[in-house]
C-alpha cells in the first residue's frame, strides 16, 4: 500500500511539474502571438500609408490609390471648384502682337458673286490672322582669327580669342545653355538629349559633350552660391526639407533651404547635423526656421521654429481610420485648418499676426483637442516596446501624435503670431520634386560629383524661375558673362 500512494505522489509532482511547464510556455505563447498580432497590424498600418496620411512622396503611391483619389464627373461637379481654368487665374492664351515680323497681304482675284476680276476694286475692309512659327533652325558657325602682329621692336603679340572659342571647334553659350536646360530644367535623358539637339540643329551633338555641361555650369555658379548663402541668413523667414536620393546605388540626401523667391540645394551623405553645417546657413542663423519637426533641427538653438502643419494633417488623418482615434484626428484636423484660414485672412488684410481673441479661441480648441486625444487611449502608459502585446499601433501613433502636438504647441502654432511664417512647407518641398522625377527618368547618380552639380544647378534655375526671369538667357549669361545674382531686396 506505502508504495502505491509513494507512486502516486511521484505521478502527481510529475503532473504538477508538467502543467507548470504547459503554464509558463502557455504564457510564452499568448505573448509571441500577442506581439505577432501586433507586429501585423503595424505592416498593414504600413501598408496603408500613402501620400495623403503621411510623409510619402506621391511618387509612392500604389497605382490602386491614386485612381482612388481621382474624382468622377459627378464628384467633381458637386465640389465647389469646377472644372477648367479657375476665375481669376492667369490666362495663357496666344495673342495678337502689334508688330509682326513680315506681313503678307491676300486679295482676292475674282468675285465670289459674278467671277469678274478684282483689280483695281475698291477696299472696303480686312481681317487679321497671325500665325506664330519657328524659323528653319541651323547652327551658325562662327570662325574667329586671332592674328599675331609683329612690332617694330621686333615682340609678335597674338590677338586674344573670346572666351567661348576654347578649342579649334566647340559649341557656343547658346547651346551650352540649351543642353543644361533640357537636361536640367525639363529633365531629359542625356542620350535623348542629344538626338533632340541633333535633329534640331542638323549637327551632332555628342553625350560626352552633354554630360560634361553640369560640371563647368557648376564651377561657374560658385558667386551664385555665395550670394544665396548671404541672402538666406539675412531672411527672417526660411523653410527647410530633405528627401533621399541614390548617389553611386547608395542612399544619400538631397537638402533645400528656401523662401518664395529663393532656393538653395546641396546634397550630402547624411541627413544630420554635418550636412546642416556643411551647407554653412543654418549654423547661428536667428530668424524663424520652418520645417517637418525632424530633430536634427533641435540643434539649432538660436533660431525660432515653427512646424508644417500640412505634415501634422496628414498624419493625423491616418488616425480616421479608426473607431477610439477618430474624435480626436477630426478635432485636431479641423482646429489646424481653421487657424491656417485665420492667417491667411489676417495677412490678406496686411495684419502682421491674427487678432488675439481669434487666436485664444484657436489656442483653446487645440489644447481641447490634445486632451481628447489622451482620454482616449487606453489607460496606462504606453508600453516602451512595439510588438510585445497591449497598445495596437494605431494607439501608439495617436498617443505619439498628441505628446508632439503637447509639447511643440507654440512651433505648431507659430504662424499666428506672425503672418510671414506660412502655415505649410511647401515653400521647400517644391524644389525637392524634380530630384524625384530626376530618379524615375534617369535612375541614381554616378558619382558624388555629378549630384552636387544637379543640386547647384536646380537651385539656380529655381532661383531664376521665382524672378521671372526667361531660364535659357539666364543660362546663357552663364556660360557668358558669368551667373545671374538674385537682387538685394527680396521680399520673405
């Protein structure tokens, strides 16, 4: 008998072993699967972002989604804005001139009535149509001699040659600037290029040639880039961006420092403190720096910050999504917007910041619309780990988005203080699309050299563009006289 109750406690501690073993890798288990289920519904929290809730280039978006974004006839009739050109848009209609270059008079010969000759009749009125044509193109070839003089004192001096005849045969200003601006401004492959260029000027032009320009266009522009540098530091208001491009198949950044009328790109390596100071602007600058809140920024200590608010609304519209976030993305959204048309109300009517009620009001919505935002998170805090079970990823992004929208208020809400400050970006993400457009036409830089030109070069026809300025002269004083220098008086 004590030997079959000594067996049964053996077989009963082995079976309490057993299940605290099952217990402990049950517990295991729930926690894997756990942090699996969360780790899936970040990926399709991933996979839903798009360039409209959050900071995706449009560029990325699945082809799915932008014949989503595309509206029907129906849709769009019910919108407010219509089709076709908008009422007060610039027209770019083709008009008459008051002095053509030739005029060609057709009188008729006979009567359309009778068919009786029309000599010698009587005028009795005109119209007047005018066709606008290209001219046949060829290449004028100039040839300069320079002839060399002897002197009564026996010294031969030789003529000087201008400064575009650098070799017994070269191409002149001219179609030095074209090819920087077919390449550079209209974004076209050097090899198409150069059959463009060849077919229009009935000579060869060669790929060598062509991918030679960027590099003496860069070296000339070396003024240019001082100017904008001393230009940029003396704006009260400038707006910063980066965006990633391929040098060499790695990853490297393009960086933009602009205003309305000014734009500075420079590419490097890093997206951190040493591009920012390579550039050489943004170190000691004092005025108001308008960016996507990236922290390296932080470091910039003495000068004033304001966010884009375009960025805050769309990461806050990824929040709509969902039933526990929605409330608070609604509110904060609608507060972001309703400031933003404070401002520019304010500074239409030549305010230099939003009155002071309208903006307590504001400021009192926003701060509402934080602690909506945090009353609805589950309680606790956050857990420090993604993937490891408790707060779904959408939950930790709300409460990410409220602690920003906490803690950066006042470089949220800069541009109601200050109506010169915008309430977007865009002043800085604009210059960034064409390095975009630049990859999908041509793929990745060859070389760390090739890039600093492209950036040099976009920032100068940029710069032109802003003015006014017609971009193939401009090009063609470059390759001249020298660059083209943005004037002292320059409005934010």
């Amino acid at each position: 008998m004590a030997d079959v109750v000594t067996g049964l406690r053996a077989e009963n501690s082995r079976l309490v072993a057993a299940n605290i073993g099952l217990l402990a890798e049950n517990a295991e288990l729930r926690a894997l699967i756990g942090g699996l289920n969360s780790r899936v519904a970040q990926l399709e929290s991933k996979l839903g972002e798009t360039s409209g809730n959050s900071s995706k280039p449009p560029s990325t978006d699945p082809n799915s989604e932008r014949e989503k974004q595309k509206l029907t006839r129906a849709e769009r009739r019910r919108q407010a804005r219509k089709q076709g050109k908008q009422p007060g848009a610039e027209g770019r209609n083709l008009g008459q001139v008051p002095d053509p270059d030739r005029r060609e008079v057709h009188l008729p010969e006979e009567c359309s009535g009778c068919g009786a000759g029309l000599a010698g009749g009587e005028v009795v009125g005109s119209q007047t149509r005018q066709v606008f044509d290209l001219p046949p193109i060829r290449v004028e070839v100039t040839e300069h001699v320079a002839v060399r003089v002897r002197c009564s004192c026996g010294c031969v001096t030789t003529g000087a040659f201008p400064a575009e005849a650098t070799a017994p045969a070269c191409w002149g200003p001219g179609v030095r600037a074209l090819g920087v601006y077919l390449t550079h401004r209209q974004h076209l492959p050097v090899l198409r290029t150069a059959e463009l260029m060849s077919d229009i000027l009935g000579a060869r032009v060669s790929t060598g040639f062509l991918s030679g320009l960027a590099g003496e266009a860069a070296r000339r522009l070396t003024p240019f880039l001082a100017r904008m540098k001393e230009l940029l530091a003396r704006n009260p208001v400038i707006n910063t961006d980066e965006t990633s491009i391929r040098v060499s198949a790695k990853s490297w950044w393009l960086h933009v420092i602009a205003t309305p009328r000014l734009t500075l790109l420079a590419c490097s390596h890093t997206r951190g403190r040493e591009a920012i100071e390579a550039i050489d602007v943004l170190p000691g600058y004092g005025g108001v720096i308008v960016h996507d809140g990236l922290t390296t920024y932080d470091n910039l200590d003495k000068a004033v910050h304001a966010q884009c608010g375009a960025h805050l609304v769309r990461h806050a519209s990824r929040l709509h999504d969902h039933d526990d976030t929605r409330l608070f993305a609604r509110l904060m959204t609608e507060t972001l917007l309703d400031a933003a048309a404070a401002a520019a109300k304010a500074a239409e009517e030549g305010r230099p910041a939003v009155p002071a009620t309208t903006a307590r009001r504001l400021r009192t919505r926003y701060r509402h619309a934080v602690d909506v935002g945090f009353r609805l998170l589950p309680p606790g805090t956050k857990p420090r780990l993604r993937n490891t079970g408790g707060w779904k990823p959408h939950q930790r992004d709300a409460w990410n988005l409220a602690t920003r929208f906490r803690d950066d208020e006042a470089d949220i809400l800069r541009f109601l203080t200050d109506t010169a400050i915008p309430f977007t970006n865009n002043n800085a993400e604009r210059p960034l699309r064409p390095a975009k457009l630049h990859d999908k036409i041509s793929g990745c830089f060859r070389n760390p050299t090739n890039a600093a030109s492209y950036a040099t070069i976009l920032s100068y026809v940029g710069t032109a563009a802003k003015h006014g300025r017609n971009l193939h002269e401009t090009l063609v004083e470059l390759f001249t006289t020298g660059p083209w220098l943005p004037p002292d008086a320059i409005p934010g």
